[in-house]
C-alpha cells in the first residue's frame, strides 16, 4: 500500500518560513518525481515545485521563485518544501504527490496558513 505523508505545516507570521515534508512508503521512490501542490479557498489547485526522480532537476512555479525550494533525500524516502518569506497569499493546504509515467499518488495535505 502506498503512502505519502506531509509534515511541517502549520502557522506563520508573514515573512516567517517552514519546511514541509513528504515522506513516503510502499514504493520504488527513488524512481518516481515529486510534486508539491496547494489548493486555497476559492482558488483552483497550483502546482507549486516539481523535482525529478535523481533530484537534479527543479522547477518552481513563478510566484514562488526564490523563495520556495524543493529538494529531496532518496535513502530517506522524503521530498521537502522549504518555504521562506512566506506571505498571506500562500496560505493553503500543501499536497505532495509521487509520479510516474501513469502512475500518481498523492498526499492526505497539510494545512499552511500564513497570519499575523
């Protein structure tokens, strides 16, 4: 049975940072991208960063760039958002999910909420 497992969320001051987790099991996950997502209230859900299997690859979606970085640990089975200089408008729930070819499974969510 697969699962992914978000941690790290919670609430922040504007300006303030947090690292999510993802970490998963039930899976081959050194061969499967990550994504993290968030879907806020109102809004359609955003594909927030992307990482590639081997980690050598990344991409983040423009609102976020430089401040947002994923990254991942393979003998860990983690992929991680580290999230700095967080702002109101991305208080959201956070979703990781694991891809491969047709393959997808995703995250429970964690709920991001950025408030002073």
């Amino acid at each position: 049975q697969v699962q992914l497992v978000e941690s790290g969320g919670g609430l922040v001051q504007p300006g303030g940072s947090l690292r999510l987790s993802c970490t998963a099991s039930g899976l081959a996950f050194g061969r499967y991208a990550m994504s993290w997502y968030r879907h806020a209230p109102g809004k359609e859900r955003e594909l927030v960063a992307t990482i590639s299997s081997d980690g050598y690859s990344t991409s983040n979606t423009e609102s976020v760039n430089g401040r947002f970085t994923i990254s991942r640990d393979n003998p860990k089975n983690t992929v991680y958002l580290q999230m700095n200089t967080l702002k109101p408008e991305d208080t959201a729930v956070y979703y990781c999910k694991a891809f491969l070819q047709f393959l997808q499974y995703w995250g429970q969510g964690i709920q991001v909420t950025v408030s002073s």
